[in-house]
C-alpha cells in the first residue's frame, strides 16, 4: 500500500511589494486609464488560439524560456505593465521573474484570463 506523501505545494514567489492583483474590473479600469498600455499575455500560444486574449495584448509564453525571454527584452522596463495567463498562477510568476529584470510597475491579473471572460469583458480572436 503505498505511503502518502505531502501535498505538492506550488513554488513559493516573492512578489516586489508594489506588485498587486487586480480583479477583471480593476484590470478594464486600469487599461483604460493609460494611453500606451503594455499587457502582458503569459499563456501558451494555444491557449490564446483557442480561447483568444485580451485586445493589445503582447504574447510572452512563460513556460518556453527562450520565448519570453525574447519577448521581454523588447519590453521596456518602466512602462506600466498588467501580467495575465489562463488563472492567475504563471502571470505571479512572470511578475516576479520581470521584477527581478528591473521591471518597475507590474501588475497581474487576478484569475486570470477566465475572470476577465467571466466578467464579459472584451476578447480577441
């Protein structure tokens, strides 16, 4: 019979304390209120095929290195930037992994793309 191990626990992340989570609502507002913004779209390039994104949205797929790393260094630095993936667990990570590159003002987007759809807001096919 065998032994039950610990519960598989997801990765601690230290989020820089000016980093915070917006819910669907915040995140429209916070479009809205910027001229240029820069939003950051975390998922797989199927999961953006499949289910669409949000409209301006800069593809940077967190789980293919080369490719966010790519799409990153294009990035500048301290533009305002909302973070979001399919729930909300890549984009916390993909906040912290920018902040660490010197990204300044980030934000992610609180269950993620499947609030923003929950909430009837705007999607791009």
């Amino acid at each position: 019979m065998p032994v039950a191990g610990p519960a598989l626990e997801p990765p601690a992340i230290n989020l820089p304390q000016a980093a915070r989570g917006l819910d669907a609502s915040e995140a429209a507002a916070w479009i809205q209120a910027r001229s240029s913004p820069m939003i950051l779209d975390v998922r797989e390039d199927w999961e953006i095929r499949k289910f669409g994104g949000i409209p301006g949205a800069v593809w940077a797929d967190f789980l293919n290195e080369q490719r966010f790393e790519e799409a990153v260094a294009k990035l500048g630095r301290s533009r305002p930037c909302l973070v979001y993936c399919a729930l909300g667990g890549r984009s916390r990570q993909a906040v912290a992994r920018l902040a660490a590159k010197g990204f300044t003002d980030l934000s992610w987007l609180e269950g993620g793309f499947e609030a923003w759809v929950q909430s009837g807001k705007p999607v791009r096919r």
